[in-house]
C-alpha cells in the first residue's frame, strides 16, 4: 500500500533538509494503532558529531485532542545522540522511539512539547535517565514543524532525563526547564556518574 500524502511530505522535507539517510529500522504490526513505522538515522559526518533520528509513521493519523495544550494534531519524534553508535544501539534506540510514537495511540493521550515521560528502565545509550522530556527546537536552527499537505506536523524532540532533572522539571516551566538543561548538561551524550 502507498504510504500517505502526509508521510510522503515528510520525508521529503527530510531528504530536502538532512539528506539522504544512512540507514533505518522498519516496525510494521497490521494491527498496531500504527502499522508502519520508520526509524530513520543519519550518523555523524566530519561537521556534527552527532547520530541523529527521526520517525516517519506517527503522524499517518492525529493524536487525541484531549483537553490541556496542544490539542491534538499530527507529530513525529527526533532524537540526537553525540557520537557514533553501535548497529545494536542503533536498533534500541529506533524501538524506544517505535513505542513513543505508538504511546498516545495506545492510551488516547496525547504527546507534546514540554511533557515529560517515565519509562521504566533506561532510555537506550543514556544509563540512569529513565524517563524523557519533549521538547520543541533545541536551537535556533531546529525544526519545530514540517509542513504538509494535511498541515503542520510538529516535531518533537526527545531528550533522555536523569530522575533528578525530572524532578527538577517539575518545578520548572517547560521553555526554563529546557534552557537549564542546555546550560547545564551535554543533553546528547549519557550523563557523567
């Protein structure tokens, strides 16, 4: 089956802005609240020291516009992670991504920028954060909507958090808590211990 005008849009807003992927990971379950699900990742380059990836899949259908901000809407879901990475890990963290994305189709909720999520067990790569913060661009260079023939699509970063910086988080406003966290921790890279 062709895959969506909207998934289509986005991909090719990908390839315009990052290039051609080095590789991906395809999650496919016909009877998951999303059947298809890319992971793309682009691996370091001599200028960006950086692993970095990026869903294609999630915003096929429109999160729950359940009361509080954000509404609703479509999004996908980026990660950055500073330094070359094992296939294996690689693979981890595309299936850590996979469940996020499915997250709020799951339970009806929605994902959004400054929401912050437990998980349980360590994010993959980031010993000691077990849990998430979403955020909107992390620099004034980042993507914070992609535009497509079904609307917007916002992208959502997602950065591993220690149980101390989420409980930090918690008192703070999102757009501050963010901020402290640029200013304070290499948020791409796991955390000294």
């Amino acid at each position: 089956m062709a895959a969506p005008p909207v998934l289509r849009d986005i991909f090719n807003a990908y390839r315009t802005r990052q290039g051609e992927e080095d590789d991906g990971f395809l999650f496919e379950d016909e009877h998951a609240p999303i059947s298809r699900l890319d992971v793309l990742v682009y691996r370091p380059t001599p200028t960006a020291d950086l692993t970095s990836f990026a869903t294609i899949g999630m915003a096929a259908n429109e999160m729950s516009a359940m009361p509080g901000p954000g509404g609703g809407g479509r999004a996908e879901l980026h990660f950055r992670r500073r330094g070359r990475l094992t296939r294996s890990g690689e693979g981890a963290i595309a299936r850590r991504l996979a469940n996020l994305a499915i997250h709020p189709f799951l339970t009806g909720t929605q994902l959004n920028w400054g929401h912050m999520i437990g998980l349980g067990e360590d994010f993959p790569t980031f010993p000691g954060c077990r849990a998430v913060f979403l955020a909107g661009p992390l620099s004034a260079e980042g993507l914070d909507y992609v535009r497509t023939s079904a609307g917007a699509v916002r992208v959502i970063n997602v950065v591993p958090i220690t149980d101390a910086e989420r409980e930090r988080g918690r008192s703070l406003p999102p757009v501050e808590f963010a901020q402290s966290l640029l200013e304070h921790v290499d948020i791409f890279a796991e955390r000294p211990r």
